[in-house]
C-alpha cells in the first residue's frame, strides 16, 4: 500500500468560481492576466499562490531526484503519479531531472518551519523546498491535488501551517477495525495534511491492544463490540506496524486508555477494577456502560501503570492521552484524585499526558493537554486551566466531531451536538471558539470520528469526507483565507481524486460537485 492508497469503499450514493490571479494570506502578488485556478484547488489553503504562464506536462521520460533523506518522499510522489497518471517516474541521481525534491541544509529559509514547502512549476520543472521531510511530504500532497490529467499549472506556491497539531481520531473500541482499514484512513486523512493520529484504543465496548501481565484485557475486554460482534484486538506487532505505517506518512500515533469512567470492557474482563468486585458482562450498546475504576485501590493503579507502560513501549510519540470523560460513576474528590495519580504515571513512561476537558478540575502537571469537545455544558475549569498555563486541544462537538449527521436524515452517525453540515464543519476558529482563551494556549485542532454507528472503512469515510478536509483547512490555513463559497468550490474539485482513489464521500448538497 502506498501513500497514493485511499479507502476501499468507492463514491456513496447521496441524497437528493471566481478565479484570481494570486490566492495570498494577506499579499498579493500581480500576474497580468494569468488564469490561476488550477492552482486554487488545493486543500488546506496555501498560504501563498502566485501563478505563471505555461504548465508542465508529465511524461514517460521525467525523472526525480531527491536530496539525501528525501528518498522515502519521492518514492512515494512516484507512486502517487503513476496512480494518478499511469506514468512511472524513475528516481535519478541527476540534479538536472525534471523533477526536485530539495531537502534545505541547517539554517535555510526559517520562514518554512519543520513542516512548511515551496513548489515551484515551470513550463519544465517542478522543484519542491522544504527544510524537513514532513515538509516535502505535505508539498506531495499538494501537487497530489494540483495534477489534471498528467499537468500541472505553472506557479509558485509557499506554505505552512497556522498550529503544531493538527489531527483525527479514530475510536476503533465501539467497533472494531482491521489493520488495513486503520492504513487506509491514515492515508486518506495525510492527503489534507493531518500530523497527529489519535487512536481510542479502550472503552466500554472493547479493548483493543494486548497488556503484559493483563492477557484478559485483549482476550476478554476484546471480544466484543457494540451490537455484540466479535469484535478484536491489536497485538503488539501489529500496533507497531500502524504506528510505523502513520509515520511512514508524518502521523504521529497518539494512544487513548480511557478511564477513570469507559471502562467496560476492562471490567468485564478483571471485575476487581471496580470497587463492587462482581461480574460485569460485556457492553454491546452504544450508551456508555457507566462502570468506573475502584480509585480506592491500589491494584487499579497498578492496572493503570501497566497499560500506559504498554501503550507507551507501542507508539513512541511524545503523547498519551487518559481519557477522563463522562466519569459520572465516580463524585469529584474520587475524579479528581485519580486524574492526579493516572498523569503522573503517564509522565512516569516519558509521555506528555492529554485528557479530555473534563480533567481540568483536578490539579494538572504543568505539560498535561487539555482536549476541548463538550460544548453544551459550562467549562469555567477549562478556562481557568488554560490561564494558568495548559495548553488545549480544540475538537468541540458541534463543529469537529465527524459522527455527527450531517443531516436528520442522514442514515449514519448520532446528533447529540446537532447537525454539522460540511459549513459548519468549516465556520469556526478554535481561538475564538471557548470565549477567554488566548491564541498562546492553543496547540491545534482534532476530528475525532466515534464509531457508535460507524461499522466499516466505507462509513468512516462517508461521515469524515467532506468535513475532515475542511476541519483540517481550519488547523493549516490563516483565518482571513476562509472563505466558504471559494473553499465548497475547492471540496468539489477534490472529487475526482477521491473516485480515483476510492474514498467513500458524501455528496453534499452544499458543495457544487462537478460545476467547476
């Protein structure tokens, strides 16, 4: 499976532009007359585009070269042409191919960032700059988006993102899902330049990764899934092998033990977690089992410490995140003692700890993340939290959680946060969005996609696409380039690369599919 490889589900079946010649984050760049809309297709919105005359046209004979460590990206932009065109670039060790890719010595252009590219077109070549890999990797999914047929339109485009983190989450505890289909939505989320990969990997429905020491959690807590399926669980071989798959394309996995509430599956299958000691059988519904961790004991927190060690050795970014929602089993003094005790053994294996909004009530390390979501209820905790130095992860419900419909109609996802048209998706800004935080305690935004409803590749995709593409303009690109009516035409023109590539999407009726 290559970069270039989406999902397996196909188009879905669905209910019933004004060019300029510069696209810039505040500067223009005049061009004469030249037509730039093959370039204002690309998904987040560039932060520069300036247009030339001419394009280059792909064929049998283009070559690329890459600087040293660029290798792993031009393999993958070879891939992504010959899918695209059928045409099978070679790599080269001449620096006069028509094809660049140019990894900036120590002390290049600052202004790129780690994750920043230019590309420059002409009439014979195309040269992408970047001072890291990721950055090249992004510019590859750009003229991903930018190729018609075998060309691409003349021009210069320079960017990098607006925040650090930039990310989806996928719950694979309500239903459980394979290892291929987890690539897959990797794939399909690092075309729009996503680089965190939050994976729910523990709930009241299922257990999904194995523990040393704790064989119940996978074998047991496993072996179901929301309408009683058999459900399934990771070994530890195959989280390695997601975890190095999303790193292949500059998604760092961030793995979730939710707790001290969501704890049903884990339960189930060690009954001592809970204070009562009884049996507690498996959770098949979609509503929350309202079990939670016996906070008095010290063999939960010796639970505690071998999931998180185990979580930790599997996915070795800088981040872990414990849960904490909906604990409503538990009083506060309980919640909030255990929130303390789990972030300290999360800090223990060398992890930055992320818990949801709620946490904020309990006394946090000064490096513990908050994650924003629930936006029906008052938060003052989360605003005080972020005064005194916690940074916040935006993903509110009403905006950013991709399981919710699109419509009433619609025949998948849940709507306790309302309907979120892909225009609400894309009509918010997550420094103004929690009124009384400042840009500073912002460290990006989330897609979380929660599978109550979600049984396959094909319905993931449906509910994410088109609002993961527009979440994800709302982390990489400025404020003053939102523009609804130009971005539905730039969603439109992403449609026949995602019939190319099999991703299963919503035709919503907002976006002009096919007029452009």
């Amino acid at each position: 499976m290559s970069a270039c490889s989406g999902g397996g589900g196909g188009t879905t079946a669905t209910p019933p532009s004004t060019s300029s010649n510069s696209v810039t984050s505040g500067t223009t760049s005049p061009v004469g007359s030249v037509d730039s809309t093959a370039l204002e297709r690309v998904v987040p919105e560039p932060s520069n585009i300036t247009a030339a005359a001419g394009t280059f046209t792909l064929t049998g004979a283009a070559a690329i070269h890459a600087s040293p460590g660029a290798e792993p990206v031009a393999a993958d932009l070879a891939a992504c042409i010959k899918q695209q065109t059928g045409l099978a670039p070679q790599s080269t060790p001449s620096i006069n191919a028509t094809i660049q890719l140019v990894l900036q010595p120590t002390g290049g252009d600052a202004s790129l960032g780690t994750e920043g590219y230019t590309l420059a077109i002409t009439p014979t070549s195309v040269t992408l700059t970047a001072a890291t890999d990721a950055g090249l990797f992004h510019g590859v999914q750009t003229i991903r988006q930018l190729l018609i047929g075998a060309k691409l339109q003349a021009g210069t485009i320079t960017d990098r993102p607006r925040f650090a983190y930039r990310g989806v989450m996928l719950d694979v505890a309500r239903h459980f899902y394979s290892v291929a289909d987890v690539k897959a939505y990797i794939d399909a989320a690092a075309l729009y330049k996503v680089n965190e990969f939050h994976l729910h990997l523990s709930d009241d429905q299922g257990w999904r990764f194995t523990v040393p020491g704790w064989p119940k959690l996978a074998t047991v807590g496993g072996a179901s899934q929301v309408g009683g399926g058999p459900g399934g669980y990771y070994t530890a071989a195959e989280l390695k092998e997601i975890v190095g798959y999303a790193a292949s394309r500059y998604l760092t996995v961030i793995p979730e033990i939710d707790m001290p509430g969501h704890v049903g599956a884990a339960v189930s299958a060690y009954p001592t977690l809970a204070c009562d000691g009884r049996h507690h059988g498996p959770v098949t519904t979609a509503s929350p089992g309202y079990d939670a961790l016996c906070t008095t004991s010290e063999s939960t927190y010796r639970f505690v410490d071998s999931a998180t060690e185990a979580a930790a050795d599997a996915t070795p970014g800088p981040y872990l995140h414990l849960g904490g929602d909906e604990a409503q089993a538990l009083d506060l003094t309980q919640y909030d003692a255990f929130i303390q005790r789990a972030q300290n053994l999360v800090a223990s294996h060398g992890r930055t700890p992320i818990a949801w909004a709620e946490a904020g009530t309990a006394p946090l390390l000064p490096q513990t993340v908050l994650e924003y979501w629930n936006t029906a209820q008052p938060q003052p905790y989360v605003t005080q939290a972020a005064d005194r130095g916690t940074k916040l992860i935006m993903a509110p419900g009403n905006h950013a959680y991709l399981d919710q419909q699109p419509t009433p109609d619609f025949p998948l996802g849940l709507h306790w946060a309302g309907y979120t048209p892909v225009s609400k998706a894309y009509d918010w800004d997550p420094v103004t969005v929690l009124p009384g935080i400042g840009p500073s305690s912002v460290l990006g935004v989330e897609a979380p996609l929660w599978s109550e409803t979600v049984k396959s590749l094909k319905d993931a995709e449906t509910l994410a696409f088109p609002r993961l593409p527009a979440i994800a303009e709302i982390g990489w690109s400025t404020p003053n380039t939102h523009n609804w009516p130009k971005f539905s035409q730039r969603l439109a023109d992403q449609g026949p690369l995602w019939d190319k590539l099999g991703i299963a999407y919503y035709k919503s009726p907002e976006v002009p599919w096919g007029q452009g």
